[in-house]
C-alpha cells in the first residue's frame, strides 16, 4: 500500500478499481505482537484489522485530507484483471514494477471481512480511527520519505 500512498501523492494514479481492502495501522499490529509476547501466547493467532473500505472511498478520504479532489476513473474488477496480465507483461519488458497485478487485483476483488472479535476479547484490542491512521501515514510519508518530485502544495500542511 505504501506505492499506493505514494502515486497518490505524486498524482500517478489515474484509473482505480471497485475494489475494497481492510487495513490495519502498523502501529495496532505491533501493540498486538507485544501483547502476545507478554502474555506468552505461543501458537495463538489472532487476526487484526481495523475497517473494510473501498477504494473510490480510500480515495475520497485521502482527497479529504490533503484538501485535494481527484476524479479517477473507476473499472470493474474483471477489467482490472485483464489490464493486469498486461501490466505485468510490460513490466517484464521494461523492468518497472506495475501498481496493478493479477496479484493486486485478487484481494482487492473479493469481499473479505475479517472480525477482530478474538483480539478484542482476550488482547484488548482497539484499532485506531481510521481517517486518523491516513492522516498519521501521509504525515508519515512527508515527513521521512525524500519527495523529489512532489510539489510541495500537494503535500499536507
């Protein structure tokens, strides 16, 4: 997701799928891992997310953010799949790495939702509000990754 954020800040992403994904912050992951590790929860395993959404909504968040708005082009999913064998053609034809895969495109396509409720229950687990998660990751990226060519009132403030 971390190539996604990034073409979306360098306004790279023109066309968008009516996928949807279920994210977890980083920062949630790792307060789990410690979690188990301190109350010594060998071969237990836990499944942590935080909120299913589609990406034309990522989009309008993101948009919302950074005080921007995109008009994207969204295709369905068998579309995405057939550009995708392209992509992944031409991308071992020039060596660059394609954003859309039959790979990408298979998580995205399906409708996953994955309950927390056992993590919740015995790790005291609470993902972070979502929108915030955004906000943290793209202050994230501004802060520590070297934009080189982002114009800096693309960034956020």
């Amino acid at each position: 997701m971390g190539k996604f954020f990034l073409n979306y800040l360098k306004n790279k992403i023109k066309i968008i799928i009516e996928g949807k994904f279920d994210f977890v912050d980083v920062r949630d992951a790792a307060d789990i891992l410690i979690k188990t590790l301190d109350k010594e929860e060998k071969g237990k395993f836990y499944i942590i997310c935080n909120k299913s959404i589609k990406i034309s909504e990522l989009i309008g968040l993101l948009d919302l953010i950074t005080g921007r708005k995109t008009n994207l082009k969204i295709i369905d999913n068998n579309t995405a799949l057939f550009v995708s064998f392209f992509n992944l053609i031409g991308s071992l034809l020039t060596g660059k790495i394609p954003l859309f895969t039959p790979y990408s495109i298979h998580p995205l396509s399906r409708k996953y939702k994955f309950p927390h409720l056992k993590a919740k229950s015995k790790l005291n687990y609470k993902p972070r509000n979502f929108e915030s998660t955004l906000f943290d990751t793209l202050k994230w990226f501004k802060e520590y990754y070297v934009y080189k060519h982002i114009p800096k009132k693309l960034l956020i403030n």
